[in-house]
C-alpha cells in the first residue's frame, strides 16, 4: 500500500506546475485555491493549554 501512496503522491506533485498561480494572477485571487496542506506542516501550539493525561492500561489490574 505504501508503493500505491507514493505513487500517486508523485503523479499528483507532477501534474501540479509550481508556477500555475503565479502568472495568471491578474485578479484578486478569489478564484485562486488555497495550497494543499502538507503532512509535516508546522502547527503551533499553545503552551499554556492543558494537556491531557494517558490513561494508564494495564489489563491486569481491571481482572
């Protein structure tokens, strides 16, 4: 399955020009899409949100 993924994520970064939007941007943008997000794109995090917990499994303990 994994050989499928990357095939298909290379026939998708193939079929996507870099310049596509670039120079036929002759209006506001509106009809422009926004980029697809990638896998390890950086998302911020708050520092001061809680965080949860694990909750401890151990299947001996619940018999």
């Amino acid at each position: 399955m994994s050989r499928d993924y990357e095939r298909q994520e290379a026939l998708r970064m193939t079929n996507q020009s870099p310049s596509a939007g670039a120079t036929s941007n002759t209006g506001d943008g509106s009809s422009r899409q926004p980029p697809e997000p990638y896998i390890n794109e950086i998302i911020p995090v708050d520092p001061n949100r809680a965080r949860r917990r694990p909750v401890e499994q151990n299947p001996r303990s619940a018999r």
